[in-house]
C-alpha cells in the first residue's frame, strides 16, 4: 500500500505564473495500492506551459499536457486583483490529471511536481513525500538473476563472459554475452502495470523510438471505481507474474540448450533507473555486481569505438562524448545510491590487475564455489575469447586500457572530464 505523509505547495514566486494548485494526491486518503493521482491546475502570466511532469530518483515518472476543463477555477479567479480577459480564458483549461506508477522507485519516496515553459524553463510546483510496499509476486522463480551495473564501455562484455565460465551462472554464450530478454520483459511490466491513461498524457512506455503503448480505450478517468480498482491493483499484479514467468521460462529453456544447471542467470542492467528498479521490484534479494572505471578511460573508449565500430557520426568531437557521458554517470550514480550496501563493487582496474581476487569475491558474494583451482579454470576457458572479442577493444590490450586518458586526451579535454566527471571519480577513488 502507498501511504503520503508529506506534500508540500510551493509558493508563487517567479513573476510567470498567476495561479496554480496541486491538489492531489490528498495526504489524507487512501491512494491505489501502486499508483497516485496528481492533478490540479495553472494558469501562467508569462509563457505558455508545455507540460507538467512528475519526477523523482533520477527518473521522470510521467508527464501531461495541461488541457482539463476547470470552470470552477475561472470562477475562482474572476473578480481577482489583476484579472484579465486572456487569463480566464487559460483559466478554461487550465487542469491536469497524471496517474503515477510507483513501481521500482524506492519504498521511501520522495516526488516533485514541475511545470515546465515552452522555452524550456521549469519550475517546482509541489514536492511529494511518502512511502509504500513493494509488489508481493506470487510467482516464484527458479533462477533468480545477477546482473551488471556499469556505463558502457567499463569492461562489462569481459566481465559477463567470465562469468559465464561458471557452472553456476547462466550467461548467452553468444557474443557479447548478453540477451536482454530481462531488461525488454522488465520495461513491458513496467508500462502495462501503468494502465490508467487520462487523455493527453504523455506515454512514457516507449519500447523503443517511434512505438509507444497508447492508452486502453476502456479505460479513462470517467470509469466506474470497481473498474479502476481492478486496473490498478488485479491487472498489475497479473502483468507481474507473466513477466516474471516468461522470464523464468526463457532462461530455463536456455539452460537447457547449453546444458547447465545454474543457480543464476546473469545479464547486462546498465544503470538505467526504470529497469534496475523494476529488478529491485520483483527480486527483493537481488544480487549485483556494480562495475566502474575512470570516467577518463571511460571517454578515450566510447570515443574510440564510435569512431571504429558504431555508426555515431565520425566527427563527433571528444568533448561531445564527454558531455554524453557525464550525463550517464549521473544515472550511475543514482544507480549507486539506489542499490546501497547490497551491491558489490568492482573496479576494473582491479578486474585487470588481479583477476583471480577479484573473481573470488564475485563468487563468494554470490555464495558459489570460489576455489582458487574453479577460477583458475575459468581465466584458462576464458583466454581464447580474446581473439574473437578483439573488435569490441580500443586499445592495444587491457593493461594499454589501463590511464590511457593520459595518452588520448589534450590538458584541456582533461580539465573538462575533471570537471564533468567529478562526482563519479571522487566517490570511486580515482585522483583527480
């Protein structure tokens, strides 16, 4: 159950807005039990309002036009100091209704409300604090999952085919050692959870570019409350457990194709907030392996392979990746704080340095065989994949990978990573 025990309104103080109020969610009822409602209305003396988002944890959970018919606030306002003709006429139109899934956001949440000018300012409107239970699944799976926290081009292709050496550990075979049918039937949960759909609003639940789940047409805020009840609460719960069985189901038929009996099966997380609290969701024991890098090296290599082996554009300057990056490391970092205390850390100049450490501690931490002869064995199996994997480098080798910002970037390019990259390098030791 959802319980707010906070919101706060703020005050109009920037000279481009007349009026507005959020309105809900009420502190004092009781929400559905995995989703809120927030609506109001705003009407601005300076600017037109694009949109009204609802944000949090380093995701924006879900956003809408402000297009809902509100007389009551142009009866309110009429009469008022400084009225005039065009602002009861924004008045008309003036509300907003946005149905929030809370599922994979932290149980102790806290929530703001913004409203965002076409010329791409933002203000907060209100800021929501509460709390909540996480989804209770029925489904019970046989393999539960580990998965890679990492940016891209940390290491985490090396990492993930170590892993599969382990009898253990169910890890595609395939190049690049992943198969992503987690992270895709994570993402559909998440958007079939969210089934309440007001008209003009925003859906969030692109699989990908150019496909969204639009709303179901049964389904409005005009729908009896039984209906709702049940979209909300029986329908999400179903949604949940076909995710979590069809997983299941896919990752046992592969077990079997390459003849394993694992105990784990391992994919690719990234630090994408929406999947990894979607794990975090169903897998309330969920085992991680957050893996980092110098953010420095991090941009020598995205660079290097966009010019290599991607289509990025070939131009596309050094600062530029720096810039993508930074942005990127600050999911990382929300990632960081999300998992807390239960995730593993590794650093891959560690991974580098003294491979069997390091694999003796993924092991242990996932309460597996961590005998020195097991992870002798596994570097053995893994060596050869290194010819067949060498078109995924940048360098001449993982030591040559080890501080080659010191090679590739000039004092300038440094400074800018320095800057951009601080939070990240601070927080994991590397000197700045």
């Amino acid at each position: 159950m959802i319980e707010i025990t906070h919101m706060k309104r703020s005050e109009i103080s920037d000279g481009r807005l007349f009026s507005f109020s959020v309105d809900g969610p009420d502190p004092g009822r009781k929400p559905y039990p995995y989703s809120i409602d927030v609506y109001g209305y705003i009407v601005p003396k300076k600017g037109a309002i694009s949109r009204i988002s609802v944000v949090g944890h380093g995701r924006t959970l879900q956003e809408s036009e402000v297009w809902m018919p509100r007389p009551d606030v142009v009866q309110h306002l009429q009469g008022a100091p400084k009225i005039t003709p065009d602002l009861l006429t924004a008045a008309a139109s003036s509300g907003f209704h946005l149905s929030v899934s809370l599922l994979g956001i932290p149980t102790i949440f806290t929530l703001q409300v913004l409203a965002h000018y076409e010329d791409g300012a933002a203000r907060v409107l209100a800021s929501i604090e509460g709390q909540r239970e996480r989804i209770a699944p029925q489904f019970k799976p046989r393999l539960p999952p580990v998965i890679s926290v990492h940016l891209g081009r940390s290491g985490s292709t090396w990492l993930m085919h170590l892993l599969a050496q382990h009898p253990d550990i169910l890890v595609h075979q395939r190049y690049p050692f992943e198969s992503i049918i987690a992270k895709h039937a994570l993402r559909v949960a998440e958007v079939m959870a969210s089934p309440h759909s007001p008209p003009r609003q925003k859906h969030l639940g692109a699989l990908k570019k150019g496909f969204a789940m639009g709303p179901l047409p049964m389904f409005c805020l005009h729908e009896d409350p039984e209906t709702q009840q049940w979209m909300r609460e029986e329908y999400v719960h179903r949604w949940v457990n076909f995710t979590m069985e069809s997983m299941d189901a896919f990752h046992l038929a592969l077990a079997s194709r390459q003849n394993l009996s694992p105990k784990y099966f391992a994919e690719k997380a990234f630090a994408t907030p929406s999947v990894l609290g979607m794990y975090q969701e169903l897998y309330p024991n969920l085992r991680s392996l957050f893996l980092v890098r110098d953010f420095r090296d991090i941009c020598c290599s995205r660079y290097s392979f966009s010019q290599e082996v991607t289509l990025e554009k070939k131009d596309r300057a050094r600062e530029d990746v720096i810039a993508v990056m930074a942005r990127q490391s600050a999911d990382l970092m929300e990632a960081w704080r999300q998992l807390g205390s239960g995730t593993h850390l590794i650093k891959y100049e560690e991974m580098v340095a003294d491979p069997n450490r390091i694999l003796g501690g993924v092991f242990e931490y996932l309460g597996l065989d961590h005998s020195p002869a097991l992870i002798a064995q596994i570097l053995e199996r893994a060596a050869p994949e290194t010819l067949r994997m060498s078109r995924h480098q940048t360098s001449g080798g993982p030591q040559q990978s080890l501080q080659r910002w010191r090679r590739d970037l000039t004092p300038e390019q440094v400074a800018l990573a320095n800057e951009l990259g601080a939070p990240m390098l601070r927080e994991f030791g590397y000197p700045i």
